[in-house]
RNA sequence: GCCAGGGUGGCAGAGCGGUCAAUGCGGUCGCCUCAAAAGCGACUUCUCAUCACCGAGAGCGCGGGUUCGAAUCCCGUCCCUGGCGCCA
C-alpha cells in the first residue's frame, strides 16, 4: 500500500472540489465545531497541534455524516510575542516570519487531512481582521468598559519594556538572568470584565464543559460574601472602610491594617509626630513586590501610625498600622484578629495584644497564653448577644446585625480582576487612542479604522512603535492640533475572544459580521482545547460574546455550548516534550514513517483523550500494521454474505463506536472497531458490511478509506457519505455467548493436552448447539485435528464414554 | 495552605456496585520457513492443585467501613500530577 499517494491524491481532490466548503442552509441543522486556532509559529506543527486538531476533524467528520451543515474552520492567531522575539533573534520582519509560518503550516495541516473549510481562513495579524479589535475596544469605551487606570507592571531595564508574567522567571528577566524585574506604576488600559462577574458565573451552570474546567472558572471569579464594616478613626470624622468575610470576629479585632500604598497613608499621618518615619516605611514596603509581599515564608513586617480607630461594635479603640500583607484589594484597610494566622503573628511581633471570641466548647481562652491563631470554627464567646452561638452559624446573623445598626454593609466580591490589555510591544493591534494636550484621550474615529501597524520600525530596544515618528506624532482628530498616538497594543487575547465570529463572515469589510450570519452558525457547539486556557482565554471570550449581545450583534449568550479538554501527550520518557530533553516528536515526521491515518489513529489509541498520555512509538507501529491489514482485506475483498454472528457484531459496534465519538472516547471506539474487523478476516461479508465498516473508520483514517471507498466502486466521497445506523434487531447476545462457549472449550483442550498426549481431538456437543463449533476453526486454533460430534450421533467415536459429560455450554472432550 | 484529577498485571491504559480485570505493547511456546522477518494460533497478576476437562485461594497504593456482593460507594491515611495563591 502507497500511503503517500494515497494522501496526495485525496487532498488534492478534496481540495479541488472543495467539498468541505458549508453556506447557510435553511435545510440543515447546523453545527459549529471549532479548534482553538494555533500561534504560527516558525517550528511548524507540534504533536499537541496534531493531537488537538484531530480531535477536532474527528468530529466535525462525525457530525457532517450524520448529515448536519457542519462549519469547521481555521485561522491563525498570527499576532504575539514570540514572532516578534523571533524577528529580534533571526532578524526579519514579524510579518514575514509571520507569512512563513503559516505557509508551513497550511501545508502539514492538509498533510494530516484535517476537514476545514479553508475558505474562510482567517489571520489576525491582518488589519482587515484586527480592525474589527478596534471597533470593538472603541465601543467597549463608549459604554463606559474601557477605561485607563494606573497599575504596577513587570518592567526590565535592560529590554527598557514591559515583560508579561510569563517572561518573569524567579523575579528575573527571561533575557537578563542578572536583571532583577522591578514594578513599575504605569498608565494602563483596562477592560471593566468585572461587570460582567456575576453573569459569567451564572452563565457556567448551562454549560456541558467538564467539570473542572467550569469549577475553575467558578474559582478564578471567585464570588464571596462579605461584609464592609467603618471603623470610625479617633480624634476625625473621617471612617475606615474595611472589607471582611469573617465578621463573625468581628469581637476580637484588636488592630487595623492598611496597605502602604494606600493613599490612606498620608492622610492618616499628615501633620503628626510620625509623619516622616510611617511614610518612608510605606514607600519602603510598596516597593516590595508582590511575589515577595504575598510569600508566606517572608517575614510580615508594618509600623504603627499613631492614630486609632474605632471598633463600631463595642467602641474600642484600636492601633491602626501600615503593613505590608495588606494588599490594594478593596478598600486596602484589614481588620485584624486573633483568629487569623498572619495577623497573630503580626501582633505578636509588634507587642499588639490579643483576644479570641472562638473556642472549640465556648469556654473562655486568653489569646496572649496561646502559640497561635485558632482558626478552626466553634463556639463564640466575649460576642455580645452572639455567645454561644456556633461562628459559623452566627455569621450571616451578625452581618445583617451590622447593617442593622448602619455600622457597615453587606457585600459581595469577586475576585476576578478588570483585565489589563495594554502591552508595551510591537506585534499586536494598536488601541485606536490619540492624546492631545487640548482634548485630553481622544478615540480614533470608527471611519479611520484600522490603524495600521507601520512596518517601518526598529526593533531591540523599548515600544518598536515609538521608533516611526509618522506613526507616533499626529493630529488630533478633534482639534487638528498636534497630538500623540497611543504606542501600546492590545493583547494578542483580544483576538481570540471573538475570532469565532468572524468565521461566520470573514471577508466582511463593512461589518465586523453580518448579525444573520454569525447567528446561524454561532454558538460553537463543539469548542476544543488545552486544560491551560481554562482561566484565561475561555474567560475573555465568554465576556466578548456577552458585550457583544449587548451591543444587539448576538441572539445568545454563550460562545461555546461544550467544551473539551484534550490531555497532553508527554515525550516517551512521560516528561514534558521539550529540545532541551531531546523527546520531541514531530508529526511530519511520523507522517513520512507511517502515513497521516496512522498517526490520527495512533494518537487517539493512546489513552482516553482528556487524560495526559506518554508518546509511545509501539502504539503507533501497532496501528500501523492494523491499517494495513485493513487495507489488503479490502484491496482484495469480493463480496459475500455476511454471516449472522458477523452482522450482529457489526450493528452493536456501530452503536458503540457512535456513542464512544459523540464521547471522545476514541481509545474505546478504536478496540471496538479492530474487534468487527477481526471477526471479518475469517469469512465472507457483503458490500454494505464492507461500506459501514469503512465508514466507521473514516473519522480516523480519511485517506485510506476514501481510496478503498472509490476501489469498491462507490462514487467519491465517503467524506459526504451518510453515518452508519444500527439495527438493534440484529444485534443478538447470543453470539457473545457463544463465542465465549468455544473459547473455553479451546481452553479445556488445550488444558488437557498439557497432561496427556494426543494427535486427535473429540469434541460432543448437544445437538442444537452443533452449528456453534466448527471443527475447522477448533483445529487451527488447537493446533490439531479435531472432530465435533452430536451425543445423539450414533456414528460418533467414543471409546471411553465422555460424551455422557456434556452440559449445555459445555462439551465433552477426548483426547487420543 | 486550598481546589481538581489520579494511584489497576512487566509497561501503557480500560473498567467505576453484580459472572471471569478490556485492549495494545512486551514476553513465552507452537505453526509456517532451509533460516529469519512478516503472518497465524495458544499462553502470560500471584500462590496452590491436577497425567482428563465445568479446579481452589488471594489480588486493583495502604488501613478501616457500608453491602448478599466493591477495583468500583463511604471514612481515614500515604504518595503522584496539574491549577490557584497571605483576597482578610
């Protein structure tokens, strides 16, 4: 079998007949299968890619044969850092490392046969695709969800730029080991996704996604009921409002904590005694950075203000201090307890005393006796008219107790935070902003979209953006005065939140899409991916489908009704693929060795696709040599008649192997499918046996089948053909029975054959079971001759008399 | 620390309350062959038994429990993998 030629053939047919190419059909029902489309990067396809996409083909391949309009597109998420590092390392221009890319890449995707509608290819890094992110952020602004904000940064001093968190390792520069990262405090846009907390977390209950991946989400949003209580400060009328989920402790606070950089700080020690001392201290911790702020094994440190506020409860005065494990979360104020462990320590260190009002039986302990907070739950006692009580259950009463008597309030947060999309980098869509000293921020106005990325630009030190004068220095759009362009770009996320749509209409260069369009096909009803973009990507474009509704663009709310998760293939060694450990496997390559069906086959054979599974080679010889067996079956089949313990088999894979697809139970459908062919290669089997098989094989194995679709003289494609149905009239357990009948009279034989010698087998069996052992069949699986007679045989040769041993089930045996 | 997932035969990995622990790889033996490869067939968790067969017992990280019955459910415990992270 020449799977090379194989290959090309159909590729070359499939594309030339572009039969993978889907409109809007009124007849049809609909379905949106999508693949996370790749980062082109100049290495070509990883194994990962080759896995996840076939997954995806899988089923699109599936739900096309079971006759539904089936979108299956692709795209490149083309703009990013590593094409703009590659430029910097190997000298060229990010778009040309860029068009390289995906050249290579079309070529390897065709190779593997993966079904997409290559017509409606997209690529963000064209300014016809990331005008559109334009837009978008400019009606984001409109609404009032965009908005620029101050916040701290990874900053290099070497690159002179801004390193994502991926590029900060143990506090270093990923290209400056010697180069510690600093924070600094930058202008910064934000998208206001925190709007949208609530119904994000809503939106996870209708969703048939795994459910890690929405109890993930559920975490990262992070929903918690609290509440804000004021603590009066003394000698002020001034109130401090701090946020706490434990107001149930409320009776055991014994000082408060404030950010250092709060500007809290300053007002709280303006004009006193301690005014110089606190406010070096608090710039000294503000300059911490957060890693080493929130690292449990760094010591706590803080400084007294000089100033006290007031419990509101009880009227007590507490010290109010700056420290540095208070974040800028809220309102940035602490309330601080015995029954934390950070603020016990913390009060010990500074001589600050203590009291618990929490206690395993509610007995009385003196806090300034113990070693420790106690954080386990319990009884309260010292709380007022909420002694007694268990914490946990008085919790929600002291709470509306509080807001009762208007000394706090109620409250929910999340802890989802507005997302940071600005990015002090080159290759990425530029924010449409221009800011004139007159106007102040001005948007770009929605008819000069897009602003192009200039080419001109020199790379290697700071924002390459800043080095084309033409590009930075412009008019203001509103008062024609010399202005300044915004230099930042937008995370490449961006793009990725609402690619999908653009499939729907992707050469549109009026609308972002055509409404009709985008709601015929959308939501995705099959998404595919990587466990890592749980809390990142599928987040965002959960926000943009639902920014979008608003805006009148959608009729739903939701962009991807499943979700799964595909696991990650490890190396041979079970490591993580990488160079540096010399585990790579590079699908082209397996492709050239055993042909793109194999490696498909192979790849969902190794495990159950949503577990992480280790390269093996042997799995993929094995599968190799099952193909072949198939194919020089079919290469010499002639039709028959398919026996009836055959067909029913079939009809039950069929069943099994459909529910195991819809699934993503590949590795079982794969066993299933090898059993049905199995029970082939011994008999005969008629043409619409051969056809389902073929059929059944042609999720996985497209090229092979389609060759030995057209050689049984069928008219191409089986790509078109329709999805297999079973008849469960045909499927009999019987035969199940049966089969494991004779395997256990085999294994008698054979058991006996180990204790006496013998050239002749004799098999009895009862009379209305003789039809189920075939003399033939016994002997070539024995290994000797064998005859198989009826007990009520009276020709039969029996010498010794075992036939009398015969049961139903279970035959006699003798040997000589 | 918290959350999620997992620990099954030489290996990879199914099974997730009801005979018997899929399947693949590896291994052993046999057939075929001058021989080898390929292919085909049998065996392959462990212990014990058997020169005639419908054998016996144990076993799914460890320890308990629920049940007529558990790899499968519950509790405890140890280990692995991934994610989150001083969010008050």
């Amino acid at each position: 079998m020449d799977f090379k030629k194989i290959e090309r053939k159909w590729q070359k047919r499939w594309e030339e007949e572009k039969i993978f190419e889907v409109k809007e059909s009124a007849k049809k029902k609909k379905f949106y299968v999508l693949d996370m489309f790749p980062y082109p990067s100049g290495a070509g396809l990883h194994i990962g890619h080759a896995f996840v996409f076939s997954l995806g083909d899988i089923f699109a391949r599936f739900k096309r044969m079971q006759g539904h309009n089936v979108l299956y597109p692709i795209g490149y998420d083309s703009l990013g850092l590593p094409a703009e590092n590659a430029a910097i390392e190997a000298g060229t221009h990010p778009e040309e490392y860029t068009k390289k890319s995906i050249a290579n890449f079309m070529k390897q995707q065709k190779a593997m046969g993966w079904s997409y509608d290559w017509s409606r290819a997209v690529k963000t890094s064209n300014p016809e695709f990331y005008r559109w992110d334009q837009w978008i952020f400019l009606k984001m602004l409109e609404k009032g969800l965009a908005y620029r904000k101050k916040a701290p940064v990874n900053w290099c001093r070497k690159c002179d730029t801004v390193l994502a968190n991926e590029q900060v390792i143990d506090g270093k520069c990923w290209r400056h080991e010697d180069t510690e990262v600093e924070i600094k405090n930058l202008e910064q846009w934000f998208l206001k996704i925190t709007d949208y907390a609530e119904e994000l977390l809503e939106g996870l209950d209708k969703l048939d996604w795994p459910d890690n991946a929405k109890k993930r989400q559920r975490n990262w949003i992070g929903k918690s009921y609290g509440t804000d209580i004021y603590f009066e400060i003394d000698g002020s009328d001034k109130v401090l409002p701090t946020y706490t989920t434990r107001c149930d402790t409320i009776f055991s606070v014994t000082f408060l904590a404030i950010a250092p950089e709060s500007p809290l700080v300053n007002e709280l020690v303006e004009g006193t005694d301690w005014e110089k001392d606190v406010k070096e201290f608090a710039q000294k911790l503000a300059k911490e950075s957060l890693a080493d702020r929130i690292n449990e094994e760094k010591e706590k440190v803080g400084i007294f203000t000089g100033r006290y506020a007031v419990n509101p409860v009880n009227g007590e005065r507490v010290p109010i201090y700056v420290a540095n494990f208070a974040l800028t979360y809220g309102s940035g104020v602490v309330m601080c307890d015995a029954h934390d462990k950070r603020d016990f320590r913390f009060a010990r260190k500074y001589d600050i005393p203590l009291k618990f009002v929490i206690s395993k039986d509610g007995k009385e302990i003196d806090a300034n006796r113990e070693d420790d907070a106690f954080v386990d739950d319990g009884i309260l006692f010292n709380s007022g008219e909420f002694s007694g009580m268990k914490n946990r259950e008085a919790l929600p009463k002291m709470a509306d107790w509080i807001e009762k008597k208007k000394w706090g309030k109620k409250t929910v947060n999340y802890k989802l935070r507005d997302w940071l999309i600005s990015r002090q980098r080159y290759w990425g869509t530029p924010i449409p902003i221009i800011y004139c000293d007159k106007c102040g921020v001005v948007p770009i106005p929605e008819k000069d979209l897009p602003v192009k990325l200039p080419k001109d630009v020199k790379f290697g030190k700071g924002n390459p953006l800043k080095t084309n004068d033409k590009f930075v220095h412009v008019k203001c759009p509103k008062c024609k005065s010399d202005a300044r362009r915004e230099t930042d770009t937008m995370d490449t996320f961006a793009n990725s939140s609402w690619y999908f749509l653009r499939y729907a209409d992707p050469r549109n260069d009026k609308k972002i899409f055509d409404e009709k369009k985008a709601n015929y096909w959308a939501p995705i009803d099959q998404y595919i991916g990587g466990p890592e973009h749980i809390t990142g990507h599928l987040i965002y474009f959960r926000f943009y489908t639902k920014f979008l509704r608003d805006l009148g663009l959608l009729k739903f709310d939701e962009p991807a009704l499943r979700y799964f998760t595909q696991g990650i293939v490890h190396g041979a060694d079970g490591e993580k693929m990488s160079k540096s450990r010399g585990n790579v496997i590079e699908p082209l390559e397996m492709i050239k060795k055993f042909g793109a069906d194999t490696l498909r086959l192979a790849l969902v054979s190794f495990a159950g696709p949503d577990k992480d599974s280790s390269w093996d080679e042997k799995i993929v010889v094995g599968n190799h040599k099952f193909l072949k067996k198939v194919y020089e079956y079919f290469d010499g089949w002639k039709p028959g008649k398919t026996e009836a313990i055959v067909e029913s088999k079939l009809n039950k894979t069929v069943k099994e192997v459909t529910d195991y697809i819809q699934n993503f139970k590949h590795n079982l459908a794969a066993i299933k499918l090898r059993n049905l062919f199995n029970s082939f290669v011994d008999g005969a089997i008629d043409k619409k046996s051969a056809e389902t098989f073929l059929k059944l094989l042609h999720v996985y194995c497209p090229f092979v089948t389609e060759e030995l679709w057209e050689k049984m003289g069928n008219k191409p494609f089986v790509s078109l053909a329709d999805w297999p149905k079973f008849d469960g009239k045909k499927i009999n357990e019987k035969f199940d029975k049966i089969d494991a009948a004779v395997d256990k009279t085999i294994s008698d034989v054979l058991n006996i054959l180990k204790i006496v010698n013998g050239e002749k087998i004799y098999v009895y069996v009862l009379p209305n079971e003789l039809e189920n052992y075939d003399a033939e069949v016994l002997g070539k699986r024995v290994g000797k001759e064998v005859r198989v007679f009826a007990v009520n045989d009276a020709k039969k040769y029996d010498p010794l008399g075992k036939s009398a041993k015969v049961k139903p089930g279970r035959p006699a045996i003798y040997v000589e």
